[in-house]
C-alpha cells in the first residue's frame, strides 16, 4: 500500500472519542484527503476494514530506551514495548540529575534516537529539587517542552517558589507531569502526593498533567491535548498523517452502551501503519532505522481549557 498513491480504507469502524464512527477515508500521498461516510462512486483501489476496529497510531511515554543500550537492544525495546502494541509515536524520556546534565543528556538522547523506525518527542525527567526557572529557561532553547518531575516521599511540594517556575514558562510551552517511584509509594500516599500536586498546579495555572503516565500504555486523547501533542499524534482527520491501528473487530470488548474496550496489554492489532507504511503485520514487524522523525510541540497545553477532565 506504501506504493499506491491513492487509495481508500473502506468502510471502517474508526474509534473516536471512546465511540465508533463509520467512515471511509480517501489516502493520497501518504495524506488523509478526505473522510466520509461513504465514497462509492469514487475509483480507487479499496481495503475493505469492516471486519476491523481502526485506532489513531497510538503515543506512548518510555523511560527505558537509555543511551547505554547497544544497537540490538535498543531494536528489542522499540520492537516488543511499542511498535507490536500499535505505538507509532513515543515520548521518551532522558533522565537529568541537574541543570548542568542538561545539554549532555538531551544530546546523548537525540543521538540514540537517530535510528527509531517511528516518531518521538523528547522529554526529561529531574529530581524535584532540581526543578529551577533556570532550567526551565534552558529546556526551551533545547526544543524541550515536556517535564517529568520525580516526586519522592520526603519532597514538600509546598517549599517550591511557584511563582518563580510561572515566571519562567513564559511563551515556554513546558508541561509538568508528576513522576513518583510505583515501588517506593503506598496508594495513599501517591494519592494525597497528587491531589497536593495538582492544587499548586491549578492555583498557579502550570500546564500540567495530573495524573501518572505509564510506560508502554497508550496516553488518553485528554492527555495529549495537554500536552499539545493532539491533533498532530493520536487523531485520524483530514489533513493528517497515516498513522492507524487496526485491531480484529470481534476480539475488542463493548460496555452495553456500545463504548469498545481494548485491553492493550492482551489485544494486540494485526496491522500498524506508520507514515503510511505498513511496519506491523500480525506480529511480524518492519524495523527499518532513521525512519521515525522527532517531533516538536509548538503550543502549549496550557492554551487547553481547564475544563479538559481526565
């Protein structure tokens, strides 16, 4: 299909916004040209999706793939945590001790990434203290608009000038998402850690997310938007990239008032499409290097209204 210039996924069942909607979408020069219901009079060669359930590619956050991984490794990682689990798109994560780690860990990340066969954007991941305006400053001049901050019991959320952080977003388009250890946190303490999180973020209007984000696990549209990731990742319209999922019809479960439920851990699709291309077909994946391009995001989530929930 990469080859044909034009062609149409016919009648598909695409997921979107946790409903299914019947479409057919025109495909021209790796583009989504056209979406409607039906398109029987227009001539083009077809793939008929009605025994499938269509999904946007899915984005995914990763903390694994680490500069010190061999070539072997790295393919292993992309291969089985993301490609075969319909990831099209990945937010991977450079861990930074400090301010001065910065430039060297962004780089040593960039230089890893040369050879992904799919897109990703690159986000870091900082102890709590070292959250500064400062750094906040430089993430910018280093395309860096995504912030883990790694909460650890002993860390009072309270002690930081928020203020000061606020100063330094400004035109930044820098999101904060809450890291904690899963292994190291009871359930309540993450709990009240989070609820004392997002009330700073709110009371001083940070763009943040409040809630963790898991590796390996598709990341909600909600969440995207926040991120300013959504509609350019994790959205089927026209106008837009080539990136879908397509998963067996009958192995998706549907709630009694029709939502599907794809349980992403067990259900894998049969076909993942990137850029137009297919790179994985009933489990056999398409691993070609340099491929995947790094993406940027250029608007904030904070210009997403407040009351986006999640």
């Amino acid at each position: 299909v990469g080859s044909v210039m034009s062609y149409i996924l016919d009648s598909a069942r695409l997921l979107k916004s946790d409903r299914i909607q019947k479409t057919s979408l025109l495909i021209n020069q790796n583009r989504i040209e056209f979406m409607r219901q039906t398109m029987e009079n227009i001539r083009y060669m077809r793939m008929d999706l009605s025994p499938y359930l269509l999904t946007p590619g899915h984005v995914m956050v990763d903390f694994s793939l680490h500069s010190s991984l061999q070539f072997h490794g790295f393919k292993h990682l992309i291969t089985h945590r993301y490609i075969k689990k319909g990831c099209t798109t990945v937010v991977t994560v450079a861990n930074v001790n400090n301010e001065n780690d910065l430039l060297s860990s962004v780089k040593e990340k960039r230089q890893l990434m040369i050879n992904s066969p799919i897109d990703y954007y690159i986000g870091i991941k900082l102890p709590f203290k070292s959250l500064t305006p400062s750094l906040i400053r430089k993430c910018k001049r280093y395309n860096i608009s995504v912030i883990f901050v790694d909460i650890e019991e002993h860390d009072n959320l309270l002690s930081k000038s928020w203020g000061w952080i606020r100063d330094a977003m400004f035109s930044n388009p820098i999101t904060l998402v809450p890291y904690v250890n899963e292994e190291t946190y009871s359930l309540i303490k993450k709990q009240k850690t989070l609820q004392i999180w997002d009330k700073i973020m709110n009371e001083h209007r940070l763009s943040s997310i409040p809630m963790i984000l898991k590796e390996g696990e598709p990341i909600s549209r909600d969440v995207l938007m926040r991120l300013g990731i959504y509609p350019i990742k994790g959205d089927l319209h026209v106008g837009g990239q080539v990136n879908y999922n397509l998963y067996q019809y009958d192995e998706v479960h549907n709630l009694s008032d029709g939502r599907p439920i794809i349980d992403f851990d067990k259900t894998y699709p049969v076909i993942t499409t990137h850029q137009g291309k297919l790179i994985q077909v009933n489990g056999m994946v398409s691993f070609i290097p340099g491929i995947g391009e790094e993406c940027f995001i250029s608007i904030s989530g904070r210009f997403i209204p407040h009351s986006v929930t999640i």
